[in-house]
C-alpha cells in the first residue's frame, strides 16, 4: 500500500510539472531531435509496435497505427490526449508525462517511419 502511494504521488507529480511545461513552450519554435526520439518511444513500442495492432494485457483492443501518420496528426492528438480533450486512460497517462518537445520529437519520429520501417526498432 505504501508503495502503492508513492507511486501515485511521483505519477501526479509528474503530470503536473509536464502540464506546466506544455504551457510553457511554443510548438513552433521547437525543432524535433530524432535521435532523442528513439529512447522516447521505447514506452509506446509495446502497444504501437507490435504486428497487428493489439495489446494483449490487461485487454485485448485495437490500437491504432500511427507510424507514416502526418506529425502534425500526431502532435495534436498526444496533445489532446494530455489535457483529456481526447478520452483514453492509457493515452492520457502517457502523454501527461510528455513534454512538448517530446511530443515534436515522438511526432517527428512516428511521421517519418514508411511500411518498410521495421515494426519493433528496438529488437
Ligand atoms: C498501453 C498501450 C499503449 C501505449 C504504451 C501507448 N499507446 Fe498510444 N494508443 C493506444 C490505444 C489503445 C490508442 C487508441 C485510443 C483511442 O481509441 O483513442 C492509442 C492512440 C494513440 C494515438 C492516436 C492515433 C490516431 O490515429 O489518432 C497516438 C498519436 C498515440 N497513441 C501515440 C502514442 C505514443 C507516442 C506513445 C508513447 C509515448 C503511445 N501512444 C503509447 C495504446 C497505447
């Protein structure tokens, strides 16, 4: 139980210094950093980068394909997902950790992969 406190309080933490930071920063001044990217998107792997789309745990659903998507797409629904304009728990817990410029980042990097990328990267 105590574990399990400490680690709301670091999750709420979190989420709230992201929140200020995407106050913070313009979008458009920032330059997306691909290298940086590829250690960002080592959490979104596991349900993005996988064969056909499906987590498996806790249920299985689909998840959409977002390599090949346009980065502008990509940066307004992470962001949507952040302040909970777009409703999805998992997507909400992720993108509230984000910063902006992972977002331009992870956006930049998603927007460039074509169907000949490989699927998992970091395999
Ligand atoms: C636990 C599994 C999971 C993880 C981890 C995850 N996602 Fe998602 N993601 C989903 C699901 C499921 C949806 C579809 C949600 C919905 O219906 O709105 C989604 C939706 C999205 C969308 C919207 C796609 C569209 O077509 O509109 C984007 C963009 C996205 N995720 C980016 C990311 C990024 C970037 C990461 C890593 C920082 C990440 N996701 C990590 C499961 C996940």
């Amino acid at each position: 139980m105590k574990k399990f406190l400490t680690m709301m309080a670091l999750a709420l933490a979190l989420g709230s210094t992201s929140f200020m930071s995407l106050g913070a920063a313009h979008a458009a001044d920032l330059k997306p950093n691909l290298d940086a990217a590829k250690d960002k998107v080592a959490m979104c792997i596991g349900c993005h980068g996988i064969p056909d789309y499906r987590t498996a745990f806790p249920e299985v659903y689909h998840v959409p394909r977002i390599g090949g998507q346009n980065a502008k797409y990509l940066e307004n629904a992470l962001k949507e997902y952040a302040k909970g304009d777009r409703k999805f728990q998992t997507m909400h817990g992720i993108a509230a950790t984000l910063t902006e410029q992972d977002i331009v980042d992870i956006a930049a990097y998603y927007a460039a992969q074509t169907a000949s990328t490989p699927v998992n990267p970091q395999k």
